[in-house]
C-alpha cells in the first residue's frame, strides 16, 4: 500500500507515542495529538514551547536539551526524564529517542522526537531492584552468619563441652559450682549472640516495629550499668553524670532503647584496657537528649571507622576480644527508627566516645 497523505495523518492521529518536530532551537513545531496523554496538555497548546518547559524540578539543571542537534551524530539514542503531568504535581517518567529529519530539497535539518511514557516500567523495575537487594541482603545476611556461627558460637560451646568432661571426673562441690557458674555464662553468651541475629534478620526484612511509652533514661542507664556492665565487667568503675538534675524523660520503645545503652556500654567495658573507667554524661537541648559514652580503652583504628556501623564488621585491632561485629549496626536501626542520631569519635589506644541524640518526642 502507498501511503497517502490521508494515510499520513490517520498515523499522527492515532499514534500512542508522541511524535514531535522541532527545529534547531528546540522549539516544538509539530505534535501529535498524544501529547494530551503523554504530556497532560492539548497538542496545539506545546506548539511553540520546548520540552525543556515540562520537565520536573530535580530534572530541570540535569538534562541538557539546549542543543538537540548533538542527536544528530546519535540517531536513535534515548534519554530518560521526568515531567509534570500538566500543570498538576504527578510526575511522569518519558523516554525519547530523536532522529534527523531533511525537508525535502532544500537541505534545512530538524529533529524529529519519538516519546513514550515509561512510569510503569520505572517503577516495576525500582520494586524489582528493591525486591532484589533485600534478596541480597538477606544473602549476604546468611552467609556472614554461617561465618560468626561457625567461630563465634564454637567457642562457648567448647567451654561447655570443657566443663561437662571436667566435672564427668572431678565431683568435689566447689568444682561443681565454678563449673555450672561458667557455663551458665556461656549460655547467657550463646542466647544473646542468638538474639542479635534474630533481631538483624528482623531488622533486615524491615519488620521491626516501635512500641512507645515514655522512658526515664536516666533508669534505664542505671538498670544496663548495674545489671549487664558490673556483673559481666566488675572490675571497670562506671558513673552517671547528668548536666542539670532533671528528669530525662522520651517517648521511645523500652526494649530497643535498653538494647542501645547496653550493647553501648558493654563494648565500652569490654574494649577497655587497664581497668580504666567508663563515663557516662547526659546533656539537654531544645529537642535533643544527648547521651555521650566515654572508655579510655584501645580506640578504632582510622581504617576502620567508616565500617564499625556495618552489620558483622569488626575493628582489626579486637581480633582476640570476643564478639560478632553485630550489635553496633543494629544499634544504628534502633536510633534511626526512634529518629535520633549517633556517631563517635576516636583515638586509637587512648579510647573511644559514641554519642547519641534522642528526640524528647516522637511522631510516627
Ligand atoms: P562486637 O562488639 O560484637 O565486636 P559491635 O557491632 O558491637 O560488635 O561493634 C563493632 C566493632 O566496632 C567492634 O568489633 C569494634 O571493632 C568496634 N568498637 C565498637 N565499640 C568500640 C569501643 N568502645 N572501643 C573500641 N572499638 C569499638
């Protein structure tokens, strides 16, 4: 079949995709009536305007459609970009390919732009990246656990395995108690190592909810020092100080706010050289709850302090001290879901301070 004009404009009229020319400058001087689905505006309406004049705020300084004749050394090459849909707010992702068109016979160029709405593709494609790095992490998520599991969960269950031959032979009651003592011990190690895992994968999988209720940290500091820090650290001498005597009162969730102060302040003993104290201060500001965590211990080596909130990473200089380089990035969950803020500062072999912020109250 020869196309005729009539034939021509039944395609124009008809075409899904929006086919516009343009002359050198970039002013739109043809469109086809898919503009009103693809651009939310009348084609004779973009007659006269440039592509430029739709596109979305963040796209405005980022794409250059100034000189459109660079197409004409790439026919057929696509960009992406997104626009406002008419003059409302939605934003639409197009892609266009543009080509070089010769009028005929009188060797005067323009472009001719092809464009179609890809917003389903773009944001399929973002949910499948999304479902893809939780795939991922979830992945690497196993695969670090098989790697602590088999160092990390051996080494109580060597103790135990150790205590039970020793007390097989040896039945006096002052061995008796010594070796149920440490084994109780390593069991309390094997269930929070257990613990942090669970809730890491928890965490991962985005399933970790908030339960607010207003707390006195103040409290809660004290429970974690005396409960977690004295009994497993007896000999580091810990303190509270508070800037003005007041209440220190958020809304948070209790379990995940202790989990911070405690995984916090056992690093900090445990990280500890010489018997050397640990401070805690807390300080007010207009939103803020500030608590600092001080140690006068063996500090993180520069490398490494880009890494320490990363779940499963370990400092190079703790390779003979026990742990699983996971309570610090749940730690950094934990804040980041009561909206707070943490970060530290540290000196290799003079100590290390992390600080927290708190909000007073929480919106979520
Ligand atoms: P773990 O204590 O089980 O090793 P964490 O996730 O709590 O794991 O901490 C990650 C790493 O950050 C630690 O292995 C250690 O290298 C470093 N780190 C954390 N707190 C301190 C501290 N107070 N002093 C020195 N190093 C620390």
């Amino acid at each position: 079949m020869v196309a005729t004009d009539r034939v021509y404009q039944l395609i124009a009229e008809h075409t899904t995709d929006l086919v516009c020319i343009h002359d050198l400058e970039n002013t739109i001087r043809f469109a086809t009536p898919s503009s009103k689905s693809i651009l939310g505006f009348h084609f004779e309406d973009i007659i006269g305007r440039k592509l430029t004049d739709f596109l979305a705020p963040e796209f405005v300084n980022e794409m250059d459609f100034s000189t459109l004749t660079r197409f004409f050394d790439h026919p057929g090459s696509r960009i992406r970009y997104q626009v406002r849909h008419g003059n409302s707010d939605r934003l639409r992702w197009l892609e266009s390919t543009f080509s070089r068109i010769e009028e005929a016979g009188n060797a005067k160029y323009s472009l001719l732009s092809s464009t179609r709405d890809i917003t389903e593709s773009v944001h399929l494609t973002d949910d499948l990246m999304n479902a893809l790095s939780t795939e991922q992490q979830l992945s690497r998520f196993k695969s670090n656990l098989y790697s602590v599991a088999s160092h990390e969960f051996k080494t109580p269950l060597a103790v135990i395995q150790a205590n039970i031959e020793m007390l097989k032979v040896k039945k006096n009651p002052k061995v008796l108690d010594m070796g149920l003592e440490s084994m109780e011990e390593e069991i309390d190690r094997l269930n929070s190592m257990i613990a942090d895992m669970l809730q890491l994968k928890k965490l991962t999988m985005g399933k970790t909810t908030l339960k607010l209720e207003s707390l006195d940290l103040r409290a809660i500091l004290e429970d974690v020092l005396k409960n977690d820090c004295q009994k497993a650290y007896p000999e580091i001498e810990t303190s509270i100080h508070i800037s003005q005597n007041k209440e220190v009162a958020v809304s948070g969730d209790y379990s995940l706010v202790r989990y911070i102060f405690s995984n916090l302040l056992i690093n900090a003993c445990k990280f500890s050289k010489d018997e050397t104290p640990v401070k805690v201060s807390i300080d007010f500001d207009e939103s803020f709850v500030k608590i600092s965590i001080e140690d006068q211990g063996i500090g993180i080596p520069k490398e490494d302090q880009g890494s320490i909130f990363t779940s499963f990473y370990r400092a190079t200089n703790v390779s003979n001290i026990q742990g699983t380089g996971v309570g610090l990035s749940i730690v950094k969950e934990f804040v980041d879901l009561h909206k707070g803020k943490i970060s530290f500062e540290s000196s290799p072999g003079e100590g290390s301070t992390f600080f927290i912020e708190l909000p007073y109250t929480l919106d979520i």
